[in-house]
C-alpha cells in the first residue's frame, strides 16, 4: 500500500477548524457580562446586539430590511409564510438542497413540488418551466453549496406567471451576480449562520425583505408580540395587528447576534481566502481526466467552500470508490449519491415526503438528478486551509484519477441505472 499524500486531518468546522478570530470572542462576553440577553428590552433597538447586527446586514445587502432569527431553516419558513400563501400551497423547489429546504416549505403549510438539477446541480430552467404549468404559488431557489443559480432565467419565468421568489441563500452568503448580492433578487432571502456558513455562530440566520409589509409580517410571525415589530422600523412601520399571526419564537438571542456582528469585519477576508483556494485548485486539477468541475452561471457565481465535480461515465459504484481513495488519502470527500450513506442532500432521503414510497420509486421522480447526484464527489473547503492543504488536495486528485484513469476507464462505460426496487 503507498504512502497517503497527507497525514494530518481534512479541516473541517466539525473538528474546530473554523474561522473565528479571538477578537471575535469579545463580542458574546460583552453580551454576557451586560445581562441584557433578550432583544426586546428597555433599550432602543439599535443599541441591542440584534438590531446592530441587522443594520449591518443592511448596509453589507444593501437592502431596506433584515431579520435576524434562530436558523437558516426559520428565514426560509418566514420568507414563505410573510407571503400569506394558502395552506396547502405548491412551492417549486429543485432536487438537489439540503433537507432543510422542503422542510422549511413543509413549516410554512405548504407543499414541495421537486425541479430536476442540471450537469452542474443547478436547478433545471426547462424542468421548472414545465413544473409552472401545474398550480405552483411560489418558486424557492437554492444557491447550493455556494454556486449561485441562473437568477435571470428563473426570474423570468417567474415574472411571467406572476410567481413570487425566495431565495434560498443559506449557504451562500458573500456571492454576488453582477454586482447584486445573493438573497436579493426575489421577494425574500433566507440566510444562515449555521457553523459551516460565511458567518458562523453554531446556529442562527436571517431574513431580508423588500416590501416593508410583507418584513412587518415576518417579524410579528418570528415572535414580536404586543406591537415589537415597530422596533425594527426606523421611521414609521406598516399598519398591521401582530395579534393576527402565530408566534414562532424564531428569534436571535443577543449573545449569537453579538458574535455575528463581529465577524462581518472579517467576512471579506473569509470569502477571499475561500474564493482564492477553489480557483487555485480547480485550475490545478481542470486536466484531471475522467471528472467535470461543477461550472457557475457566472465568473463571479460562486462562493468557493466547497469543490464538486463529477464522474459523468462511471457507475455509482465508481464514484464511491473515488471518494474513499480520496479519504485514504487524506482527503474529506463523499460520493453525494452513495447508495450505504443517507446523505440527506439527495432527495430520496426525503421520506417525509413520500411516506409509503420507497426509495428506488422516489428516484425515478427526478431521474436526471438521481443520476448526476450518483456521480458526484463533494470535498469541503474551509477558510483556514492553507497553500499546503490545498497542494496535498491537487496531489490526491492526480494520485487518484490520473494513475488510476487507464484501469478505470477501460472497466466501465456508462453510469449504472437507478435501482428497479428497494431503498
């Protein structure tokens, strides 16, 4: 057996490699030691820890309204329910999220109708045409795992059917197209802070709004009881009577907000050092045969934590074979597709959805995506690699894929077809 090109462990947030400054840590032990937990108190909003991470949102979106919650998963359920859909309602989501997506849809009352993902996992323009035709209330875009999706062809069709759209940003925060900042293009954005995010405080998110109504709306809904929703209006706020919404309790404590504050300062330096990385491995392993980089909509479409790319002639088998040499290497790869590992970005792991179904029938329902998903290696890039970790990465792709290429490619073909029967 050679040598692994790395010994040490693959960076990731779940081991402690997160970028997180000790300044950083300041900012919640002020919070603490100032007793004032609670966002709604006797201070004016914008000397509270929430309300200066919200403005500061702001200003980084340039956007009129942020709503600083306790999840990216509750942004997207405000971003839904301060629509005032009917119970009941269809919303469009593609295939290929993370199962917070639907689930968000499923808390806001209403029902996911799944869209078909392309080559490079981006949600299917053609698919969802084809899915509007049936009585669909809301479209949700997901920029997943920071490559954004093709805003502009969506946005038309959307504005065709006079459908509203939520943008599921939760994992892109910091990627922009043309100049305007994921999150918002549609009605409403839905961030996270969540520990692997551009922002990271373990747990948390917010939402922006445009329309000042509809933000009135979601801030009463995320538990602003007794008329508290005007704190988050400088000048004068909508006319609405909170008492006509539920209380979700989806609020941001002021110790999370207070850290999340912090770290804007160096949010652009995060996103740098992420963006940098990607481009210098993906140019690095671009002549790595028998594999395609997953492609943006745009030169500037991508946040850069994580690299996928695709086996697109080898069977699933293959793939999950890849991304354990990888391991072996050294390497934190995953066959997204892996038939032994319930990766709950892959749609037939939604059985909340499909009870009673089993998981071969739930994969033929989006047959492109179960298939481009079954091809598919992920590999986390986190902000704290250095040039080294990025080099050992390079090294294992063409230990794995160049000298193994001629066997590989000789043994198979084409991709394995989906399961006839059985999870």
């Amino acid at each position: 057996m050679s040598t692994p090109v790395r010994t040490k462990v693959w960076p990731t947030y779940d081991k402690g490699h997160v970028f997180v400054d000790a300044e950083d840590l300041h900012a919640p032990i002020r919070a603490l030691e100032s007793r004032h937990y609670f966002r709604y108190d006797h201070r004016s909003y914008d000397d509270t820890e929430v309300g200066r991470f919200e403005r500061s949102i702001e200003r980084y979106l340039d956007v009129e309204h942020a709503l600083a919650v306790s999840s990216g998963t509750a942004a997207l359920a405000l971003g839904l329910l301060s629509l005032g859909l009917e119970p009941g309602s269809l919303v469009a989501c593609p295939g290929f999220t993370f199962a917070a997506t639907p689930s968000a849809i499923v808390l806001a009352g209403c029902r996911p109708v799944l869209v078909e993902c392309d080559e490079d996992l981006h949600l299917d323009v053609d698919d969802l045409a084809r899915v509007l035709s049936d009585d669909i209330r809301a479209i949700v875009v997901v920029h997943m795992r920071g490559f954004a999706s093709d805003l502009d062809a969506i946005l038309a069709l959307a504005r065709e059917r006079g459908i509203p759209v939520v943008e599921d940003a939760v994992p892109a925060l910091g990627v922009r197209l043309g100049g305007k900042a994921l999150g918002t293009f549609g009605a409403a954005g839905a961030f996270s802070t969540q520990s692997d995010k551009s922002l990271n405080t373990g747990e948390g998110g917010f939402l922006v709004c445009r329309d000042p109504v509809q933000f009135a709306r979601a801030v009463a809904l995320s538990g602003a009881y007794e008329g508290r929703y005007r704190k988050h209006f400088s000048g004068p706020a909508p006319d609405i009577c909170d008492l006509d919404y539920p209380l979700y309790s989806f609020r941001m404590d002021e110790i999370r907000a207070a850290l999340a504050h912090a770290e804007m300062t160096r949010l652009p330096l995060r996103l740098a050092r992420l963006r940098a990385n990607h481009d210098y491995i993906a140019e690095a392993i671009a002549d790595v045969p028998g594999i395609r980089l997953r492609r943006s909509v745009g030169p500037d479409g991508l946040l850069g934590d994580a690299l996928l790319f695709r086996m697109p002639h080898a069977p699933v088998e293959e793939v999950v074979r890849a991304a354990a040499a990888l391991v072996r290497e050294g390497i934190g790869a995953r066959c997204l597709g892996d038939p032994g590992d319930a990766n709950v970005r892959c749609f037939w792991n939604w059985r909340f959805l499909y009870r009673g179904r089993s998981q071969a029938e739930i994969m033929r329902l989006l047959p492109r995506t179960a298939t481009h998903l079954r091809q598919a290696i992920d590999i986390p890039l986190s902000p704290t690699l250095a040039r080294e970790d990025c080099d050992d990465l390079i090294a294992a792709m063409h230990k794995v894929f160049v000298r193994a290429a001629p066997r590989r490619h000789t043994r198979h073909t084409t991709a394995s077809p989906l399961p006839e029967e059985g999870p």
